[in-house]
C-alpha cells in the first residue's frame, strides 16, 4: 500500500503541476519512441490494489480496529510463509519503495527550481537539471508500477507453488487455512501484535 500510494503521489504531482508536465511533454516530444514504450509497461495502480489485496486478503484489515478471526490469523501466517519463500520479490518491493520514496523527496524539493528565473549559469543548469529530472517522471512511473506488478506475480507463483506442496493445507474459495499446531497459531498471533 505505502508503494502505491508514493507511485500515486508522484503521477499526481506530474498531473497537477504544470512544470512538471511541461517537462513531461518536452520529454514525450524528444523521446516519443521511448516514452511510447515505456507507456506500454504501466500498470494501474487500482489494478496493482487489487493484486495486493488478493495476494495479501488480511491487507485490508486494520490490526488495530478490525475484529482478526482464526481463519484471519491462518491467511497471515499463508502470507508470511509466501514472503517467506519469495525472497526476491520481498527486496524488490523494498527497493521500490525506497526508491519510489527517495524519487518523490527529490521531486517536491525540486519543484521550485523549475519555477525560477535563471540569472546565472549556476542557475540555468539547475533548472535545465530538474526539467530533464522531472521529464523522465511519467517513465520513472510507468518502471515503478511495472516492477510493482513483477513483484506481485512473484509472490503469486510462490504462492501457488506453496499451496501446491503444503498437502496439509485447505483451500476454501481464495483463502488458504494450513492446519499448523497450536504452538504455531500462538506465536502467529504473538507477531501480529
């Protein structure tokens, strides 16, 4: 969600602010095959909410008002045991988001670079810098939301190749229920809180 909601914060800003876009047009204008292809790799980030949400279904309970049943608990430990397993995608993700983080940081404080008049060279390259920086945001968009949805189609396959070895597990609809110990369920819920 917090990946999201920063690759949503950046298209925003780039629809919004009229520098920016300015500079996203230029950039379409002089890379037009490169901005065209890719365009082709953006996933909408509705599309990458509800991957999430089926990926993760206790994702949209809050740990903190919402009721947790055991059927709840059984789905996070599913989940924990696939990022577990998927290794790869869980850094992927974490790389996006810090970077997602760190793009979106740079953006805001540049905004008013672009904004001012150039009086020296100094200044001239710092808002020739920050337009070239802010052209490639729509493409830095389209790169995050597609390494987001590789990310997730990873989680995905670890987590079909995790039903398909856990005999010991039930499938009722899209919720896996593992049949652990006990002393398994206790500590599920020990990591919750």
């Amino acid at each position: 969600g917090d990946i999201l909601s920063k690759i949503e914060e950046i298209d925003s800003l780039i629809s919004k602010n009229t520098h920016i876009l300015n500079c996203v047009e230029s950039m379409e204008e002089q890379q037009s095959k490169l901005c065209k292809d890719m365009g082709l790799l953006r996933v909408d980030t509705k599309a990458l909410t509800d991957m999430v949400y089926r990926v993760f279904p206790t994702m949209v309970k809050d740990p903190i008002n919402d009721i947790w049943t055991i059927e709840d608990v059984f789905v996070e430990h599913g989940s924990n045991i696939v990022l577990t397993n998927g290794i790869a995608a869980q850094k992927l993700l974490s790389d996006i988001s810090r970077e997602a983080k760190a793009y979106l940081t740079a953006i805001r404080d540049g905004m008013n670079t672009l904004t001012i008049t150039p009086t020296c060279t100094k200044d001239k390259r710092a808002v020739k810098s920050m337009t070239r920086f802010c052209g490639i945001s729509k493409m830095t968009v389209d790169f995050y939301s597609f390494s987001v949805y590789i990310a997730l189609l990873m989680i995905m396959v670890v987590h079909r190749d995790t039903l398909a070895v856990k005999s010991s597990s039930v499938v009722k609809g899209d919720v896996m229920i593992l049949e652990l110990h006990r002393d398994d369920v206790v500590k599920a819920v020990e990591r919750t809180r």
